[in-house]
C-alpha cells in the first residue's frame, strides 16, 4: 500500500472515530462525511474533495463500506456516477454549492434526461426544444429510458436550442427541477416485466438561466464529460474480484457440479468467462483512475463494452448451468424499483439473466462503442457522415 | 494505488524502445533468423551494458538492479513489440528466477553476477512442471532427455532439474561442452525463439539446491507471467500493424478501415490488448507484492493472454488479406510467435483448469 493510500485509509477511519456509524442518521453521517471531504476525494476543498489524487477513491469506500455504511451507489447511480462529476467539471460555485452535497447524501436522487424516441445512438439529433423567455428557457420534448425519474428530485437535461446549427452546435445542458410544473413522468415497462425506466414528457416547462450548466450551444461538451462518466460508471463499480456475476455463476456451476451436471468443459467455460469479466474489471480500475485524474484514455469506452460483451454470456451460461429451473422465472408483476442494479447480482439468474440483454444498449450501444474505439482512439478514417455540417433543422429524423 | 507501471519503467521502456528500433529493427530482424545462433551477441551485450537488462533481476548486492516484475513486464513487453530475438525468456524469465528460488545466496551470487554481466543461461527439464521432471540424477551424474529447452544451444549457464536418486527434484548445473551431453537445434513453429533437445547421456553435474521442485515449479510461473507481458507487446504490435493498413489501403474508393466491418474488427483487437494488459500488469502487480500469488496469477492469465494473442495476430493477417499471408509481410512471424508462445508453458485449458481448482472453483 503506498503512503497516499495509507493516509487516504487513516483519515476516513479518523472520521469513523469522530463520527460512528449508529448514532446519527445515514443522511447526517454522510453530510459530515462530505464537509470533511472525504466523499469524492479529488474533487476540490469545499466540495466533498480534498484534491487528492482519484487513486486513493477505493480505499476511502472500503472503510466506510466495511464499517457498515450503506452502499448509495445503485440508489442514486445517475446521482454519484455522472450529475455530481459533470457538476463539478462545468458548474458555477453556487451550482456546486446548491447541488454536491444533497447528491452526496442521498437526500437528491438524480436522473438522466438525454435519449428521445428519435434519438438515441444518434443522441445529437435530439429534438426536445428550448426556447428563452423572460429569466430562463421554456422546454417541451419527450424523454425516454429515464432511469429512475420516478424518484427523482433533479434531472441532467439536453435540449435543443438552436435548431438552425449543425446538430452537435445548437445543444445546451440544464439542470432540470424534476417538481417543475409540466414535468411528466411515466413508467415504461420493459422485458424483466418491471418498469426501472420511464418515458418523461416535458409540456412547456420553464428552467431558470440559473439551471444552465455550462455555456448556452455548449451542451455537447458538457454532455460529453456526462458520457464518458457514464461509461465508467456503466464499466462496472471496481468490487472485488470473483464477486458480482461471475460470483453467482461459480455458485451455479458450484451447484450443477454436485447434481452430476458439468464437467471440465462447463469448468473450462465458466473460467474463460471468469478470466474476461476480471481483465474487464480491471480495465474498468483503469479507466476509472484516468478519468478522475481528468485524462480520460480509451479505457472507458473498453470497460463499458467489456462488461456489455461479458455480463450477457455470464448470466447466459448460468441460465445452462441451471437446467430445468431456467424454464421458470420469479414474476413478472409490474414494479418500479428505486434502484438501478445494471450489472445483476440480484440472486436470481433468471432475472439477471434478462435484464443483462440491456447492457449492450444503455449507455451507447456495443456497436456505437466499437466505432469510437475505432475511429476516437485507433485514428481509423470516419465513415460518411452527411449529417454532420447540416443545420439540424434540415436533417432527416425518423 | 494504480497497478499498472510506474513512471520509472515508463521511463526505461522509452530508452528500450529506441534502442530496439535503432538496433534490433525488421531488416536486423530477418538476418537474424538466417544464422544458426537464435540471437545478436553484440545487440545482446550492449543491452546488457547500455541499458542494464541483464542484470533487472540481480539484486544491486550483485550489480543488478532488482528492479521488481512490473518493470520487468514493461522490458518483455516492449521485446515481444519488436519480435526481438533474444534469450531474455530463457535467461531472465526462466533460469534467473529459477536460482532465485531455489539457490542460497551464495551459491546463487556468481551465476546472478554472470548472468547480469551477459551470460545466456536456460533451464531444461522433461515434463509439464520442473517438480515432475524426468531427467534422473544418479550419484553425480545426469541422464535421460529434455525434448524442448529453450535457447538450449546458446545457453551458456545450462541449469536442470532432474530427480535425485529417484527422490525429490533437485536443481543442477552442468557444463555445456560436458561429456554425454548432445544439443540438437530443433525446427521451430516460431523461428524467432529457438529450442534444443538435450539429451544427458551420464553427464557430471553439481548440485545447486535440493529438495527444489516447488521452488523451480514457482520460477516457471514467473516466467509465464513475463512471457504474458511478452505475448501483451506482440498484440499490441499486430494492433498497430492492423490500424496502419487499415488507414492507407483504399478500396471501394475510400481507406478500408472506415468500413464497420473493418473498423469494429479492429476495435476488438483494442479491447482484446487493453483487457489483456490489465490483466498482466495486475498479476505482477500481485506477485510482486506477494510471490505465492504467482501461481494463480499465472494460470489466470496465460489462457486469456495466450488466445488474445492468438486471435490479434490471425485478425492482422485477415486485415491486410493476401499480403498478410506472405513470407515477405512479418505478419506471419507474429501468429507463429503467438501460436508458439500459446502452446509453450502449457495449453491456455490446461492453465484454466489449473486457475478454477487453485480458485476452488472446480470443488
């Protein structure tokens, strides 16, 4: 362990010491957590941080988990994963004031106003519409797959503000009060038979210039660091290794070896898969590290596509490790869940095994990744792309 | 902390870099494969000399550097970039590690300070692991037949495992030019890295540690983890090879690597090194900080490093076509160096097997 990380493990224990699990609320341990900055420590002094060096991130969250802290991460996934770095990178010192530290605590759940019907891995061409008015915007579109906009308090809105630029020019990002008359939240029910996402209909609704996050026409810029945060954090959180799925197929395979059912070849498959998900979760350690130091490489979009490419075949081998119980499934009763647990490890195989089939969509499709890879990080040429300088206004859409 | 190389060997890894494509470049590369020796005395002194790479295992009692395994996985790396032929496998990833291991420290200090001065060594052995070697020691003198040693005709320091009067596995030395002892080039899938076979007809022997079959089975896992960092340099080098062509042949009227198809392919070759890296550089990482993680270190990652190797090195040839698949183009070198290095410290199912049972997977 080096010195940083030592002294990254002793100061989130000396506040253990001061401040210990039980006697006040969650909420409360975890306002003081983020005064003394030891929430995201490398953002700066004032704002949940210390400024020290994202490396040492893990070894903060391993002492508050392992002293019986709540594990936020899965409640307010948009809220830690994407709002509170974003706000960060671009927000006012007031937008940082009103928005870290109610994130941090739980008290705010976050949801992500980005995809639309007619735009989805073609996110630029969204056609949700802002429009200025006296002292702020007048907004009105439709939002899909919103995770979790059911609880939430504020949104990360992209909206269209000039459709007479090309598409990426005419974007600008808002921080939308989800209470805002003219917000509309409605659930969409999806495969598992639960409703995690939702469509969000927005009818006229005003956003203060306040809620502007970085530069009216800048959105995309803003959104980028939303994204690349996204695919970090849709990467997978950096636990431990052998746990999560891979944890639940050698408990299966654990399973069907007692009952006679798998040989060395079920072995030989399980750790072929368990060898992909670690180098994915290693790769996702590294991505992790290199956004937070503020240069993000191309691990980010490796590790998202990579824990995509392995969790689906993880759950889909589980589902033949199980025999004749993959014929049943739990429910398929209607649900809205307040958390969002992308990568599975619900207990339940069958479930995980479905709701996998979405981790190669969210967050940008495995082929949409593969393309970045391709052309942002190889330098490959770009394919044809006429849309690119054309005033949104004159794009074809469907 | 980050598991991935510091700055020090980012730094070494520069200087290495523009050594080998100074001395060790594609047309230094195929002259070398048409002499009988499998290496360049001279690129391999000044390396030592120049850059210290002999001596990266020796600790700095001994004039080494002891410059721990990330640093040394950076080196191998870089080397299986430039397809360099070199016994760095043979001396530093097997036969180093293997006195290490094995040897007390005195008996272990003139072979280490040899070996950091130049000196090419190897380690042979009959069997899967060194501990089940079926090479006999009787009294002092070694019979039967090692049937793949590498670098086995250049090695200058020859160290065996061979079983003690029918007892445990002890490590020995002999003398290359001892009586009984014959060295046969063998024709190599991957000409790059040369093997013997040596037969031991009686041949005299000093003993250098006995009772040292786990200590030499542990030497082999840190070779195969160094060999990992190796195979890691060869795909990362197909990758570029790839993206290279990719960018410049045009067909259809526009560069082939704008197309999806092209495109995503490679990408997955991206995804194949990156994800091959981590895992390489978290093992030695791992068994730098603690040397009994070397086992399962080394069975993890071998099968997904050995097939990603593999698979980079195929997909470079279907990439550039038919100018892929000719003698001229080294894309051929590097599938053979990756089909070789696949198959050479076990096969990539074997080393899972190995992974699931130290796992407790497969109980």
């Amino acid at each position: 362990m080096s010195r940083a990380t030592e002294a990254a493990t002793e100061a989130a224990e000396a506040f253990l010491g001061e401040h210990p699990v039980g006697p006040t609320s969650d909420q409360e341990q975890r306002g003081a957590r983020f005064d003394a900055g030891l929430a995201i420590v490398h953002f700066d002094t004032g704002s949940g941080g210390r400024g020290w060096d994202a490396g040492e991130q893990p070894a903060v969250d391993e002492v508050f988990l392992r002293a019986g802290c709540p594990d936020w991460s899965a409640r307010n996934v948009i809220g830690l994963g994407m709002a509170a770095p974003t706000i960060h990178a671009h927000g006012t010192e007031q937008q940082r004031r009103r928005h870290l530290r109610p994130l941090f605590t739980g008290e705010d759940i976050w949801c992500q106003l980005f995809s639309e019907p007619g735009a989805g891995s073609d996110l630029a061409a969204l056609a949700t519409r802002a429009v200025r008015v006296e002292g702020g915007w007048r907004v009105s579109g439709q939002k899909v797959w919103t995770t979790l906009a059911h609880v939430a308090r504020w949104g990360l809105l992209l909206a269209r503000t000039d459709p007479e630029q090309p598409k990426h020019r005419g974007l600008t990002y808002f921080v939308l009060d989800m209470r805002s008359a003219g917000v509309d939240v409605r659930p969409l029910r999806q495969l598992t038979g639960e409703a995690e996402f939702n469509e969000v209909y927005l009818d006229d609704v005003f956003v203060p210039d306040d809620a502007v996050l970085g530069e009216v026409g800048g959105g995309w810029q803003v959104a980028m660091t939303t994204l690349m945060n996204e695919r970090v954090s849709l990467g997978g959180r950096p636990a431990e290794r052998g746990s999560g799925a891979v944890g639940q197929l050698v408990a299966v395979l654990r399973q069907a070896r007692a009952a006679g059912r798998a040989g060395d070849a079920e072995l030989d498959r399980v750790m072929r898969l368990w060898a992909r998900a670690e180098a994915a979760r290693l790769t996702n350690i590294r991505a992790g590290e290199q956004l937070r130091r503020g240069t993000p490489g191309p691990e980010g979009s490796i590790a998202k596509l990579q824990m995509a490419e392995s969790n689906n075949p993880v759950y889909d081998h589980s589902m033949e490790l199980l025999g004749t119980q993959a014929l049943l499934y739990r429910d398929y009763t209607e649900t809205r869940p307040d958390f969002a647990a992308v990568h599975g490890g619900s207990g339940d195989v069958r479930y995980d095994y479905l709701r996998s089939l979405a981790n190669s969509i969210e967050g940008g499709t495995s082929e949409v990744l593969r393309t970045v890879l391709g052309e942002r990080v190889l330098g490959l040429p770009p394919e044809p792309r006429p849309d690119k300088d054309t005033p949104w206004a004159s794009l074809r859409r469907s | 902390m980050s598991f991935m190389p510091g700055a020090d060997a980012e730094e070494l890894r520069t200087h290495l870099r523009k050594f080998l494509d100074q001395h060790a470049d594609r047309t230094r590369l195929r002259q070398q494969l048409d002499r009988d020796s499998g290496y360049d005395p001279n690129l391999w002194r000044r390396a030592a000399d120049e850059l210290g790479l002999a001596g990266l295992a020796t600790p700095e009692r001994l004039g080494g550097s002891d410059a721990g395994l990330s640093t040394l996985g950076v080196v191998f790396e870089e080397l299986g970039r430039a397809l360099t032929c070199a016994p760095y496998l043979a001396t530093i990833g097997l036969a180093t590690s293997a006195v290490r291991a094995a040897c007390g420290a005195e008996v272990a200090a003139p072979m280490l300070a040899a070996i950091t001065s130049g000196t090419v060594a190897t380690l042979a052995w009959d069997g899967e692991w060194p501990s089940g070697s079926a090479l006999r020691l009787d009294g002092t003198a070694i019979t039967g037949i090692a049937p793949l040693v590498l670098d086995g005709n250049d090695a200058e320091l020859l160290l065996v495992a061979a079983r003690v009067d029918g007892g445990a596995v002890g490590l020995c030395r002999v003398e290359p030019n001892a009586a009984g002892l014959l060295r046969t080039p063998l024709v190599t899938l991957d000409t790059t890295r040369r093997m013997s076979r040596i037969d031991f007809d009686a041949v005299p022997a000093t003993m250098l540690a006995e009772d040292a079959g786990a200590d030499l089975d542990h030497a082999l896992d840190i070779a195969a983890l160094l060999l990992a960092a190796e195979q890691v340099g060869g795909a990362g080098r197909v990758l570029e090879m790839a993206v290279e062509y990719a960018q410049s042949r045009i067909q259809f009227g526009r560069p082939i690597g704008s197309f999806q198809a092209v495109k995503h392919r490679c990408a997955d070759m991206l995804v194949d090194v990156e994800l091959a890296r981590s895992l390489v550089f978290h093992a030695l990482h791992a068994a730098d900080a603690d040397p009994a993680a070397a086992a399962l270190e080394s069975a993890l990652v071998r099968g997904f490093v050995s097939d990603a190797y593999v698979a980079c090195a195929a997909a470079n040839i279907q990439i550039h076509g038919g100018i892929g698949f000719t003698w001229e183009h080294d894309a051929h070198l590097y599938l053979k160096r990756a089909k070789a290095a696949q198959a050479l410290f076990g096969s990539s199912t074997a080393a899972r097997l190995r992974a699931a049972a130290l796992l407790g997977v497969s109980t």
